[in-house]
C-alpha cells in the first residue's frame, strides 16, 4: 500500500510538471505498449519555465508538424486504461505554436543559494568588492524590520508597498519566508537587474528556493549561473550543526529566529537534492579565499560574453 510520504512526493512532482515549457527533442512511440491504445503518439522532452526538464505526451492535431522549440502547455489526459479498467491520468503538454520560438537571452546573472547562515551576504559583499568591474549586488525589497548587521543588500519597504509592486509585476521573483515572530516577503525587481545589465556587468543575487525558481522562470534558466553554497559537512545532521554555530557565534538573531531559519534550512537543504537541476556548481563554504577564487573564475569566463 502507499503511504502518505510517497503520494506527498507523486503529488510535488506532478506539480511541479505543471507548466509552460519548451520542446527540447522528441520521439514518435510506434508500437505503444499495453493499456496505451493503438495508435502511434510523440513523447518529448520538455524544457519547463523554471529549467526542469521532463518527460511528457505531446498532444497536437497533426503530429507531422512538430518541432524542437514550439512552446507547449500541461494539460491533464487520459494516458493509460489498465486490465482491470482502471484509468490512469497525467500531465500532457500541448502544443501552443506552429513556429519554434528562440530564447531570448539578455545577460547573465550569478544567483547564490543556501540556507541561512551559509554566507551567502558574505560572499557575495567580497566578491563585488574584489571583482566589481565586472559584477554588481542587485538589492533585495523586504518587508522585514532593519537589524543591526545588516549590509547595503536591502530595500526596506512596507508590506502594503510590496504587495503593490507584486500585483503590477514589477517584483519578478518572490518569497515569504515562515517566521513565528513577525511576515517577511523578499523579491528582485526587473529594472534593478536590468539597470546592471546597463553598466555591462553580471547581477549578483542571494537567493533561496522560490527566489531561484522566479529568475528562472521570469529570465530563462540559460540566464542564470546557480551556485549553491553548503555548509562543511558530511551528512545533513553536520551541516545543520555548522549553520547553528554560525548563527549563533554572529549573534544577530534571538533564539526564536535561530530556530525559524533551521527549520528553513532543513526544507533549503532537502531542495539542493529534489532541484539539481537548478544549480550549476555546488560549493562547500569552509574557505572564504577557495570561494571567492572558484566564482571569480566564472566571473572571469561570463562577462565579456555577448547575450545572443
């Protein structure tokens, strides 16, 4: 029998299926297996808004037309009749363009992603500082009450304010971070990334997961260079250890905070191993100079490269 954990997991994954995406290849299925029907259908690999690809039935009326890039939509269908009767739905994508459409590519931008506490505010302040002909921090709009500590990443506005931007799509990425003692919403605005652009450098964001999931949704997965920053750590349990030393030995959060962000931190850490698609390179933040010369060299390699 299933149990409860496994349908949670088929449900996330269905979930996640269903979005707008682009075909990527495909294959026509001749001979369809058992409980399938007769007839011929194409399966394609589906390149979805937020950079997941995945494999789906590709649902047009003349099948013969079908092309790598044509932009497609989920849709639920009937997909298999088993010997008993039983019918098995899923998502299918339809095809929503006759003309294969290119992405359009306007620039890099260096995402970095981990739990709080990994240094990501760190990392990115010395690489700006080191590198900063050719990178800029982009600042983050929160809700949340200034803190002492605090570098220049923030814009501190109301929640009314923020809601208003967010209705009029001016915020392009989002998040509302659980917190038992006061709302915290965190976005990037589309004209401060592209005000960077402007100057010929690569945006620098600290990101999470909606965060990195609405840039690459909003920007195309091809714009972002993911890095995710881990704690040292062999297991899960040592790399929790090492985060709650390093926010308490900073000493900016009170004790509730703390325990808000490891609860964060558990869900950011079970996100590096469902989404690894999402990240480019993975690095373990145990030496500040290792860091700062790994991203430099990728730094290095990506700016003078013209957006196509």
């Amino acid at each position: 029998m299933t149990n409860p954990a496994t349908l949670h997991r088929a449900q996330n994954v269905r979930n996640r299926r269903i979005q707008n995406g682009t075909i990527v290849s495909f294959t026509t299925v001749r001979h369809p297996p058992e409980g399938f029907g007769t007839q011929p259908y194409t399966i394609g690999l589906i390149a979805l808004e937020d950079g997941t690809r995945v494999m789906g039935r590709l649902l047009s009326a003349e099948p013969a037309s079908i092309a790598i890039g044509m932009h497609v939509a989920p849709k639920m269908r009937l997909i298999a009749v088993n010997k008993e009767g039983l019918r098995r739905y899923d998502v299918a994508y339809e095809i929503l363009s006759d003309v294969p459409a290119k992405e359009e590519f306007r620039g890099y931008i260096i995402a970095l992603t981990g739990p709080s506490g990994v240094g990501k505010t760190t990392v990115s302040l010395v690489l700006s500082t080191r590198a900063g002909e050719f990178v800029e921090r982009v600042p983050i709009l929160t809700t949340r009450e200034a803190k002492e500590g605090d570098a220049d990443e923030y814009t501190y506005v109301t929640a009314e304010a923020f809601a208003d931007l967010e209705k009029a799509g001016e915020i392009v990425a989002v998040t509302h971070i659980p917190s038992a003692s006061e709302k915290r919403s965190y976005g990037y605005r589309a004209k401060d990334i592209e005000k960077i652009w402007s100057k010929g450098k690569i945006p620098v964001v600290i990101t999470e997961m909606h965060l990195l999931q609405g840039l690459a949704s909003h920007f195309g997965r091809r714009s972002i260079l993911s890095f995710g920053l881990l704690p040292p750590g062999k297991s899960k349990r040592q790399m929790l250890s090492s985060l709650l030393h390093r926010l308490r030995s900073r000493g900016r959060d009170t004790e509730p905070e703390i325990e808000d962000r490891m609860r964060n931190a558990k869900e950011d850490l079970t996100f590096f191993e469902e989404r690894q698609e999402l990240f480019d390179h993975i690095i373990v933040n145990d030496h500040l100079e290792t860091v700062f010369e790994h991203l430099k060299g990728h730094v290095l390699k990506y700016a003078e490269e013209p957006a196509q």
